[in-house]
C-alpha cells in the first residue's frame, strides 16, 4: 500500500453563497462536507486510481467522529488516524453564486500533546514496514514539534521507504534537510525555501538543500521536474478554468502512482499534471474529473531531457 | 418548569479573524463553540437567572451530538431535543479582530420527515402538563409545515399555558392568528407581519391579528409593550457597544422569568431590557454580562399607563 501523514487532518466544508458581503447575514445554500487535509485528499485519488492507500494523522471530537465515518465509506482506503483529545479543525470555503470566487476560512487544529505524538510516532513504524511508498502532506498543528517531517523523513529512509514532502515554511525546510526523495512545492513554497522567484534556479537550489527530485507546481504553466535522472516540463494543453483546490494533492498521487507502478519519469509527469487540471475542472473541490483527465492524458506536452549517465 | 421549543436547533461557531477580505484565505485564531438558536438561548439565561427549563425541538448529526453533550453541562437546563436522521445546522460568525464587526453565516438546517415530526408532536404534548409556560423561538427547518407555529400555540392554549412567540415571516404570521399570549417581534419582524414602519401603529395592529400581548425590541430604543393590562416603554439609559446576537433572547429570558415570578409589567419590561443590554455588553455572542445586568437593572426608565378597567 502507499501511505499517506495528514498530521492536521480537516473536515472541509463547502458554504454556497449569494454573494459574500462583510459584516453582513448569509443564507447558505448548499453545504457540503468531506473530509480534508493534503493527505488526505492524496489518498483519496490514489484509491480512485485503484491503489490501496492508507492514510494516517490525528482524529479527535465531533469532526474527527465525521471524519473518520466519511472515509470508512472509501473503497481501498484504510483509514489509521490516531486517537487525540482534541478535535480536528474544520477548513470553509465560502463560495460566491455570482463569480465562482471563494473565500477560505481555516481553523488552527487540535493542541497535540507530547503523549500523542508518541503514539503517532509508534503508528507510523508500524504501518512503514508495508508501504511501497509515503507522502508526508501539509501543515503541523500546534503542540507537533517544527522539526516533525525531518523526523518522518528520516523514518521512512530508514526503512528503505521512498518518501514525498508537501509542505510549506520552517517544516519544510527542515524537513528537506532530512533527504526527502522528492519534494512538490508550489512557487510561493519554492520561493520561500530558496530565496528565488526563478522557478529553474529555486528547483535546483531546492535539490542542493537535500531534496533528491523536486517537482514544482507551476499553476496554469504545469510541472516543472529536477531530478538526477534528467530534467523535464509537463504543460497541459490550454489554461483549464476551476477551483485549484486539491490540483496540486492529485499532482502528487499522480507522482506516486506513476512511481509504484514503474512508470519513466515523462509518464509519471503526464499523469500528475492531467489529474492536476482534472481537478481545477471538477465541481466539488479536490475531486477529479475522470473524463477530463482521460482526455487530458493524451494532450499533456513534456519536454526536457535525460541527464548524461 | 419552563419550556423552550428551538426547531432549527444549531451548532454556534464564533470565528476569529483578523479582517474578513473576500476570495483571500485566513487563518482563524480563536474558535469558539457552543449549542445555540433562539430557543436554547432563552433556555440558557432562564436557566443563569436561577428556573428549571426544559429545552426541546430536534439533533441529529455530528452537530447535534455536540449540542447534546454542551447541553448537558448546563446546571438546572434539561434537554428533551427528538432524534432525527439529519444533522443539526451549524451558524458562523466571524469577528473581525480590527472592527470587531461580525459577518454571519447560516446553515439552512436538516430536512425534517414527517414521521420526525411526529414524533416532536408527541413529545411536546408530553412536555406540555409540566410547563409553567413555554416559548417558541426561531426559524423552521426544511420540511416543517409553514404552519408549524399555529399548531404549538394552539396546543399550548388547550392546557392552559402561556405561549410566547418569537418568530419572524409567515411561521409568524400564522402564528399570531392562532392567538398567542406574547410575541416579541423587533422592528422589522413587526414591520413585515404588519406592513407598518410605525412602531407603535404597528404594535396595535399585530394585537389586531390575534397577538395578545406586543412586546416589541426596538434596539438601542428599548422595548415597546401593549397589553390588555397597559402601554409601556422601557428604556436603557445609554446606548450599549458591543455585539446584538442573542439580545432579543434575553429580554424573551426576562419577560417569561418575570412572569412566572408573577411580577408586573414594568418589572417584567425593567429586567427583559437590563438583560438585552447586558447582553450586548457581554464579550461572547449570546452571554449576558451578570454584573452590567444588575447595574442596569436600578437605571431602566419606564414609562407608560395601565388600561382603564
């Protein structure tokens, strides 16, 4: 199976609005509610693709009792949450009727105690022996020490377990620091580990700080990949209109699946930025649209070059 | 006991944030959580200022289990909410930390069956021979007839108890035909039911419609009385700064408090508008501030005159 650290796991909530006016009073239209969280929704794309996956992180209160119910109905998807006394946070994206646009409202997350990161720690060790792969996904909630992936990182390489870092700021940075085979940062994350808005020059700077590849999400202008067996471009057809929500989690289980089933780099970067377009094309944030990304698979240009042996 | 019906019960999170901004994300620094709807906020402050009350109307959900267990800590307040397989509607509010203005979100609230119905029916006919009065508070949920009110009102005046209602569009206008002892519309409920923006006009004419008694709340103006007993005006000294929600809800808490006390409409109008502005003063939605209560209540002004006999 590959797994999945989603170590502030979120109930999404999806509000329909009107239009969202300050200091005003909204009826909400539609709500809908799924679980969240960047690994999680990585998971959730992986077992769509028909891997087993396993996602892991805290579950605590009323949301986490929400949270772990939605994902008992997953096919593939084991759900390994650890039990806090905390409640999970809730993330809300306030979607304007009139333009599409949305408004984000996230939570902090649950104070993680000493005792119960442990308990993940031991969790973790357990569950690394199986996996073919992991993707460690997001932001730390508070009580979890800043130097967490590094920790995770260094567990995974341990036990000969590829390893995928998603995440932003300090724990990236020291996460990275740990050997991650392969990081996907967007360019504002790239930007702030690197120092540079050059997205070639941050990916190589991003390699020489530990990462041994590094797929960078570029938005409308796709995938950027360095990695020691050459350098590539993967640019979907035509600028795709959506909600980017999730479109960066499903690059990321395009990367895994591509990795676990032996796929060449080239493959793996047409399947991550087809199901990353497909998922600015979905309705439902962080969903893929499965005709769009079968249809997109065929028309995703990769350019770049094997480096010399 | 008092009863409080609250058909839309909900979840009340209060979000803090910086400063709302439309289509940006925030980060949400303090959330606070608690059971609300006007009914159970009437409950909660009958139940601060010393009665046994009686909450019911319906919780289901993840939501509704967080509004059941909240419930329960409450000294001298007894759930009686009916199971439904919905989930109870959650309500936001995000304070600005800059303003302190809040922008309010509303869930619409589960769909409620006919059998769910039913079954409330039944329970609040059981609830009924115990009740030293009963108020009815609040929006309907999907599925409950428009005329929903009309039948609790009536229900309640075949045993005998006074029936306070504080609704607002057609439940309200059905409502009051059925001939409640009390409603306590504020300005634009009033307007709305009546067609008239002349607070006093309006007042005579919702009597007209069947209300006995108007108690109307008309904001930093205090609160308008007309009754069969007389005409009052009570008035708070100074305008209060601060947050309205659930000011409404305390005068509601003061009215039927005075009454079973069996005291006279002034004192009854003294405490219902001390309690709505120590409402207001109070820092969370919905509280009322126990020591600005008691400094209001020496500084109401009441004015007006008994009916000739």
């Amino acid at each position: 199976m590959i797994l999945t650290v989603t170590l502030n796991t979120a109930l999404d909530l999806t509000y329909r609005v009107r239009s969202l006016r300050p200091h005003t009073s909204h009826r909400v239209s539609e709500v809908i509610e799924r679980p969240g969280g960047k690994g999680v929704n990585v998971g959730r794309v992986l077992a769509a693709l028909g891997h087993e996956v396993t996602v892991t992180g805290f579950a605590g209160g009323g949301t986490g009792r929400a949270i772990r119910d939605r994902l008992a109905d997953v096919p593939l998807l084991t759900e390994a949450l650890v039990p806090v006394a905390g409640a999970n946070r809730r993330t809300i994206a306030i979607v304007d009727e009139l333009s599409g646009d949305t408004t984000q409202l996230n939570e902090p997350g649950p104070q993680i105690a000493p005792t119960e990161w442990g308990a993940f720690l031991d969790r973790y060790e357990e569950l690394l022996p199986s996996a073919s792969a992991v993707a460690l996904c997001g932001s730390l909630p508070p009580g979890v020490p800043v130097g967490a992936y590094a920790n995770l990182v260094r567990a995974a390489r341990a036990h000969g377990v590829f390893v995928l870092l998603d995440t932003s700021g300090e724990p990236l940075r020291r996460g990275v620091a740990a050997r991650p085979d392969l990081i996907k940062p967007n360019a504002d994350e790239l930007a702030e580990l690197t120092g540079s808005h050059e997205p070639l020059r941050a990916t190589q700077d991003a390699r020489r700080r530990g990462a041994q590849s590094v797929v960078a999400s570029l938005g409308a202008q796709g995938l950027l990949a360095v990695t020691p067996e050459g350098h590539w471009r993967a640019t979907p057809p035509t600028r795709v209109h959506g909600n980017p929500t999730g479109a960066g989690d499903s690059a990321v289980a395009g990367l895994l699946s591509g990795l676990v089933e032996g796929l060449t780099w080239p493959d793996r970067l047409t399947r991550a930025a087809a199901l990353s377009a497909a998922t600015v094309a979905a309705p439902v944030a962080g969903e893929f649209d499965r005709t769009a990304y079968e249809e997109l698979l065929g028309r995703i240009s990769v350019t770049g070059k094997v480096s010399a042996a």
